[in-house]
C-alpha cells in the first residue's frame, strides 16, 4: 500500500477476501465489467461544459475513460500520482474518474466550495502531481484559485481544465477527449497499468474534526465492497436510475452506493447540476429516476416546493436520507409526499456505514439509523473510560470492517489518536442501539458543525478568527437552524476598545480564502467563556446560551 497509509492486517484481508467481502476488482474492472454487460444502456447523463447534454452509453462511456486515462499516461501521469480533483457533478468529473482509477493514479475529492486554504493545504499534504478544475463555477474563478495553488505546491505540474477554450499553463480535458486512440501498443499499456485491488484508489476527505482537513485513502477492494453492500441494501440493480444531487465527489454520492454502486450493477447515474427542487424535479421526470440521496436540508426543500405537483414523480423508489438525522416526521413526510420508500444512513468519508433496510419495520426506518452495512463489521458503543456501556446505553460509536480505513494518509499522531490499537476508528459520534441491533444517533462528542450534511472543524475556523488582530479568544458552536440543521455561531473576545461586526468578521474571514460555507453565521461578543471543571471553554454552555437566544427572538 503506498507509503504513509497503514494497510488492514494480513490475515483480516485475507479473510475479507475469502469471504468475498472484497472482491480484487478495482473501480476499473467494474466500468469494463458492465459496459461488456450492458454496452447499450445508458450509463450516464449530465450537462457538460465543453459538448453541451451527454448522455453516455456504458460503451461509450468506458472508451472516454480509456481514452483519457492513454492520454494522462501519454502526458506523464504515472500510477499512485495524486490529482487533485476539484470538479462539479459534470460528465468530464465520471470520465477522470474512471480513468485515473484505471491508470492507478488517485483522485483527491475536493468539493467545488473549497478554496485556497482547503485545496492548498490539500495538495501539498497529497503532494499533487496534477489538478482538475473548471475554469468558472458560479461566477467563481477557478484558473486563479489553480494558479494560487500551483505556487504553493511545488509537485504540482498539470492543471487539467473542463473547458471548451484552451488555457494558457493549463491542458485542456477536450483536448484531451477529443484525440482519438486506437493504438493496440497502447492498449496494452492500459493493462499493464491495471493497478492492485489492494492499493488505494481514491483520497476521500474527512469531515474535519480537529483542524485541519484529514485524508483517508480507500483501497479498490475496501471501496467497492461499500458500494456493493449499499446498492443491494437499496435495491440497485441495472434497470436503477440514481440521481446525483449533491456533490458526485462526497462519500455518499461517490460511494454509498452512489455513482460506484450504480456503475457495478449496470445502472444508470444523472448528474443534477445543483440540488434546486425544479432541477431535480424536472430531472426525476425525465430520466425515471428511481433512487436519489440526499441530506434532510435538500429533502426539505423539495417537499416545499410549491411546483411539485407539476413533476411526476413516480418514478422514484427509494430517497436515501443521510448525512445528518432525518427526523421522524420529515420521513413520514417523505413516504407520504412522494409514494417512496425512505432509507436512512448514517456514515463517515472514513467508511464506517450504518442503514435502515427496506424491509424494516416503519417504527426502525423512521426512528433509527439501522444497522452496520456488512455482516463482518464489528462495532461497540464505548464510554469516556474506553469501555463499552452497558446494553441500550448512548455511548461513542468505534467500528472497523471491509470497508473502514485503518489510519489516515500521512497521519501518525491523529492516527493514534483516532484508532485504538486494535484498528477501531473512533467515530466521535454518540449512538445508542436498541435490542434489535439498530442504532440511533443521540449526539456528538467531536468538535464539529454539520451544516446541512457539509462540516465544518470549529478548531479551523477558530485558528482562523484567532488570527485577527482584535480578537483575544474564539469559540464556534453548532446553533440549531430548521433547514441546516445546524449553522456556526462564533463567540469572540475582543481587545480592550475594538468592535468587531459579523460582516466584518467573514470579510477577514474570506480573505483567508476559506469556504463560504464555513463561514460563522451569527456573532455573539462575550467578555470571557464559560469554562468547564477542567478550566476548558465550556461549549455545551454556549451552544445552549445561543440556542437560548435563539428560542427567545423567535418568540419575539
Ligand atoms: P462525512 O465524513 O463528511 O460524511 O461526515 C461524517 C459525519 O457526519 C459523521 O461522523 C456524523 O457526525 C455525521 N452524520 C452522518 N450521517 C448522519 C446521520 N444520519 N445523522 C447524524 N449525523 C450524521
């Protein structure tokens, strides 16, 4: 396994594979698998920004892949080279993926919203030889983001742009898909490049607990063992059309089973450009969607949209809620709105997955987050003690199996801290599970926003106020929001004499080059913190002062 990544121990991998939990397919094999299968069918659908619509058979999908993956060798790209992959839910985002992965070079999924503080750290932790952008997404300029990550990380070489127009230092992906390559030498090149099914594939980013952004690498194996036991969870099969809404490169879309799972089974996935209820509406109609994922913020939104009835929907067989706990009455809704079976997940970039199957009891799909994905996952829910509660007690949620890492790439000290010796991967999530085995989330331990299923580390963006000349102290909470879920409230404390307005705050805060979405949303000036017996920020108090705070103005 590459250097800087701890692999799962000899004889568990040799039981995983004896088991068939791993298969020693890699994400390759399983694109050649099914456009031998279904040649004709359709495997894909998206606006592209250099042809316009494409919708792609699987026959034609699988020769875009291979085309770019002899033209990335051709360029110089080599296996285990990383790539930054920065790009939107586009078709050019499905052919790099696959063709990376067939070279064995690593795509490092980076969301659209980051920016110079995520990509750059990003890539120099990665080492990038290459980066993959737009050249413009909603009215952001992403040549310039690449030049700025470019002089910051000295691997990196090539910026690979989706763009119809050439660009000056930078090669052009239509370039690239348009030369055609038919040259048997090549070919066999291809082959020889068919990378180990133990080797990582994919850098998945961790939803950044403490400071900085972590990455986790995912093997061949480990990867398509999660989309494979959440397809089937699902009920994907080749006749399955999967709407991506969110954005492709997130664990849930990428993954679980999202676009992996519906590639293996000979499915169909349609890019959504954004997750607007008339986008997906009108897509859902059209293309017969039948499963769509989503976060509760997105699900919210479409049940309130007032054009819903226009749409036929029926089509839709499955909506996957995940990434943050769909509440009971929002899926009751959900089944009743749009005559679909609801599924709930709860799970991590790291690979450790829970769900609801579809043949649970109502009361287990609406109240809880089901069960450990696969039969060989071992879980236990652990006290502060580090030992596990008693039967039906909330405690922290460790687990490892087939598909969860077993350390973080280039990460030896946070490594130990967030695996015990035994490879458990410490979740930081508080789950209870009841005497059926099914699991409900009851909290959280770690120190982080989950706005709208997107989280945000509070310790980066406190590194970040703290950086401002008129602050002494920062703390950022989660404050509870109806369609967000949560939003970050920032309580600060300034220097004797200087005010400080929120608008001014995230105008520093974006000269810091960070996400938008990271960006805290409410300010509360305090004179000190709240501290815990231990003389530590107390945040629970302040979250429960600003939630407070919040039920009186809504009174008001
Ligand atoms: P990420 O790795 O970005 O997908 O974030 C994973 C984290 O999201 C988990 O560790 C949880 O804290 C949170 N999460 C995921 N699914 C759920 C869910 N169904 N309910 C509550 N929190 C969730």
């Amino acid at each position: 396994m590459l250097e800087g990544c701890t692999p799962w121990p000899k004889e568990l991998a040799e039981r995983y594979i004896a088991q068939g939990y791993w298969e020693n397919f890699t994400i390759g094999d399983i694109l050649d698998r099914s456009a031998r299968h279904f040649p004709d069918r359709e495997a894909l659908v998206g606006m592209s920004p250099i042809t316009g619509q494409e919708r792609d058979s699987y026959r034609d999908l699988v020769k875009k892949a291979d085309r770019l993956a002899l033209r990335l060798l051709r360029l110089g790209l080599k296996p285990l080279d990383r790539v930054v992959l920065q790009l939107p839910n586009i078709p050019e985002f499905v052919y790099l993926y696959f063709a990376l992965c067939k070279i064995g070079a690593i795509p490092v999924m980076c969301l659209p919203p980051h920016r110079l503080n995520e990509v750059g750290y990003i890539a120099r932790h990665a080492a990038a030889r290459a980066y993959a952008i737009p050249s413009e997404l909603r009215g952001f300029d992403y040549l310039k983001l690449a030049a700025d990550v470019r002089r910051q990380t000295p691997s990196l070489e090539f910026v690979l742009v989706a763009d119809r127009n050439p660009f000056p230092g930078t090669v052009s992906l239509a370039r690239l898909l348009e030369e055609p390559v038919e040259d048997t030498c090549d070919r066999d090149l291809l082959q020889a490049c068919r990378p180990d099914p133990m080797e990582v594939a994919v850098f998945q980013l961790s939803g950044g607990t403490t400071g900085r952004q972590k990455i986790i690498p995912h093997t061949h194996n480990d990867y398509l063992c999660c989309c494979r036991f959440s397809a089937f969870m699902v009920g994907m099969t080749s006749y399955s059309a999967f709407l991506a809404s969110a954005p492709v490169a997130h664990n849930f879309s990428l993954a679980a089973p999202g676009l992996n799972g519906a590639i293996y089974n000979g499915a169909k996935t349609v890019l959504a450009q954004n997750a607007d209820p008339e986008t997906v509406m009108q897509l859902v109609e059209a293309e017969k969607i039948t499963y769509a994922n989503a976060v509760p913020t997105m699900i919210i939104n479409w049940l309130n949209h007032p054009g819903r009835e226009r749409y036929d929907l029926s089509s839709l067989e499955v909506i996957a809620g995940g990434g943050f706990k769909v509440n009971p009455e929002l899926g009751r809704r959900v089944q009743e709105t749009f005559g679909c079976r609801l599924q709930q997940n709860f799970g991590m970039g790291e690979g450790l997955h829970t769900c609801t199957r579809m043949d649970d009891p109502q009361e287990v799909i609406l109240q809880t987050q089901g069960r450990p994905l696969t039969p060989a996952d071992e879980i236990k829910l652990v006290g502060d003690d580090g030992l596990k509660v008693p039967a039906g007690e909330t405690g922290e949620l460790w687990g490892r199996g087939p598909t969860v890492v077993r350390g973080y790439y280039r990460e030896e000290e946070r490594n130990r801290e967030a695996f015990d010796p035994e490879g458990f991967y410490k979740t930081g999530d508080m789950l209870r599970r009841d005497d059926r085995g099914n699991l409900t989330v009851a909290g959280r331990k770690k120190d982080m926003i989950n706005r709208a299923g997107e989280k945000i580390s509070a310790e980066e963006v406190e590194n970040l106020i703290f950086s401002n000349p008129k602050v002494i102290n920062a703390a950022v909470v989660a404050m509870p929001d109806p369609i967000y879920g949560e939003k970050s409230c920032a309580y600060v404390i300034l220097r004797s004499n200087e005010t400080l307005g929120l608008e001014e705050l995230n105008t520093f805060l974006l000269e810091k080059q960070i996400a938008k979405f990271k960006l805290p949303e409410r300010l509360e000036i305090v004179e000190n913190f709240p501290l815990t017996s231990m003389a530590k920020v107390s945040k629970e108090e302040l979250r429960r002062d600003v939630a407070a705070k919040l039920d009186r103005e809504k009174v008001v």
